[in-house]
C-alpha cells in the first residue's frame, strides 16, 4: 500500500517526463481491508482512488486498446530497480496543521522539542493471526524475531541522545524496559493510525527487518537498518539511506555456517516460506543482542558523520558487493538496480570468510 505505489507513481512520472507526457494515475488497493487510514488519506491526495468494480471495468477496456499495457501499473513492488528513491522527493505529505498535530502529540509522550527519535519495527507472528485468525500464516514465522535481543541496541541509542519507539499495531511480548526514552508504543495504548504515519515520516532512522511498516520510513526518504533480513537475495540494496544485515545460515546437522555463495547454491537466496529452510537441512539463526548493537553503533555513526570508512572497510564492502552480485543468476539481478546500501561492517569483519 505504500511502498509499491510511491514506486510506481514514480516510475509512471519517469516515464511520462521522458515521453513529455501528462498523467492521471488511478489506484485501487489490493486488498478490501485498509491496514491504516491515516495512510490511505494521503494517498487519496495524490492519487485518485476508485472502487473495484470501476478499475476492472476500465482495466477490461484498457486490454480492448492497442498498446494499452502502457497505461498498466499492475500491483507493482517494492523494488527500486531504477534508484529512484535517492533522486525524488515522497509522493505523500502532510499538511502544516497535521504536523503541528504529531509534534505536539509526541510532547504529550514526553519528549522534549527538537528531540531525536528511532523507530523499532521487530515483526511477530501477532498482527496476521488476529486479523485473519483462519489463515494460516505459519510460512511467515522465518522472519519472526525476538524482541529482547533488540533492548541492548535500544539502550545504547538512549545513551547516545535517541528516543526510541517500539512500533506495532499487535504484538506478542511487551518490550520489557525501565528506561524512560524508550516507548513501548505497540503496548502502553498510545498507538494510532496517525502518529503510525507521522512517526515514521520524522524518525532518525528506522530499525527493521523487511517487515510491513517499514515501508512507511522507506516512502519518506527515512534512512533504514535492515537486520535479521532474509532472504538475502531481497535484501534492500538501492539506496544509500540503507544499511544491511542478514541472518545466519547454518547446516542443521553441523551447526557450520553457510557461506554467501553457498546460501545462493542452496537455492536459498530468494526463499520466501518457512518449510524451504528445513528442505534444505539449514537453520537460521537470529543475529545476538551483541551483533544488533553493534549494527546500531554504525547506523548511527554513518548518520551523524562520524563513520570512519577505512581502507580496509572499504575493501570488505567492494568485495562482498562483488561477491553478491557474481552469485546472482539474471533473474535474482533483476531484483535490484545499482547496489547503493552498505553492509555491516563489523559483520564483515568478524567474518570475512563469509564472503569468500
């Protein structure tokens, strides 16, 4: 809902300035349910949003004109093939009345103004099973993460001057803190559908792992912590605002780590249900509370100018991008466009033949 229609809204206006064009984008969700209605009331600013019955009657006309397909956006996705994130602006945006509204609002959670504030998105099997308690979402439960290996990193940002706020609309397990500056807000009844929005339009960066809301900070332009992502092939390579980590893959029987390449021979690298890693005879393995903090450490140094990028950084960063790149078959490549994000450093260099 919001990452695949920034993306194809730009996409659409990439292509309508070359050909000197003009365009009216129509959009209907793909779903009748709408995950937050602050974020459907500024779609509706910028594109107009029709009812099913009139999108599949313009679509059955629109396949009856030659070369119509031009005027289909299909369902999109959140890939940024084109880099297009680094050189526009987002789509969406407030008013002034609604941002005066968030940051009067977060005074009312406590902070003070001009306060800095980190977003933590760790997704939990909750949020589907009470929304559609029939289904079952079990193929999902890979990319499910324990909340407390995340409080270490949480502290640490508080330590630094960083508000943080644990993100959520349902979740399994409060996030267990006496620490003041971090908010559970998935928990303690503040949540809304407009501070969803607002908070994720306004963070210092956002933690996650590829999971639903992230998509928020990722239309504002916000830099991302990608940790725990997986599957690797995924992972979120097509903006500088990006820094990455995946999990460990080990052989089940051995308990030895895959390599990168060996993850990509596995057929692994684009292994999107939970039963594709037991099928394989591989365990994933959550990265530590020590691993997250040091990933947040960096996050937070890049941001504020402090990183020092040394020769040998830089070396492992151009030879895991080459490595990566060269495990790819064309149809993983097509995944991504040029490779922008970094990945961890310390993770590169507490293992580099990882990457061998």
């Amino acid at each position: 809902m919001a990452a695949n229609l920034e993306l194809g809204v730009l996409d659409l206006a990439a292509r309508s300035n070359d050909a000197k064009t003009r365009t009216i984008v129509f959009w209907v969700p793909s779903q009748y349910f709408v995950c937050n209605k602050t974020l459907m009331k500024l779609i509706k600013r910028r594109v107009l949003v029709i009812p099913r019955w009139a999108w599949y009657l313009a679509y059955r006309i629109n396949e009856l004109v030659p070369g119509g397909d031009l005027h289909n956006l299909g369902s999109g996705m959140d890939r940024d093939v084109k880099n297009l994130l680094d050189r526009t602006n987002p789509q969406l945006s407030f008013t002034t009345k609604e941002i005066s509204r968030g940051f009067a609002t977060l005074t009312k959670f406590g902070l003070p103004v001009d306060a800095k504030f980190v977003l933590l998105n760790v997704r939990n099997s909750a949020y589907l099973s009470s929304l559609y308690p029939a289904n079952d979402w079990s193929y999902h439960n890979y990319r499910d993460c324990a909340i407390e290996n995340y409080v270490a990193a949480a502290e640490e940002l508080t330590r630094r001057g960083y508000y943080v706020f644990r993100m959520g609309a349902v979740v399994e397990y409060p996030l267990n803190t006496s620490n003041p500056m971090i908010i559970d807000y998935a928990s303690n009844g503040m949540r809304s559908d407009f501070m969803d929005i607002f908070l994720g339009a306004n963070c210092a960066f956002c933690i996650s792992h590829g999971a639903g809301f992230d998509a928020v900070p990722f239309v504002f332009r916000r830099p991302i912590l990608y940790v725990n992502y997986v599957p690797i092939g995924w992972l979120m390579t097509f903006s500088k605002k990006f820094l990455l980590q995946t999990r460990t893959l080990v052989w089940t029987e051995t308990g030895v780590r895959l390599t990168l390449r060996e993850i990509f021979e596995a057929h692994l690298c684009v292994a999107g249900s939970s039963s594709d890693y037991p099928k394989a005879g591989v365990s994933l393995v959550e990265n530590t509370p020590q691993e997250n903090l040091d990933a947040v450490i960096e996050m937070v140094d890049r941001i504020e100018g402090k990183w020092i990028e040394t020769p040998a950084r830089a070396s492992l960063q151009q030879k895991f991008w080459a490595t990566y790149e060269s495990c790819m078959n064309p149809e993983e490549r097509a995944l991504h466009g040029e490779f922008r994000a970094h990945y961890v450093s310390s993770a590169l260099e507490k293992d580099p033949g990882w990457i061998d």
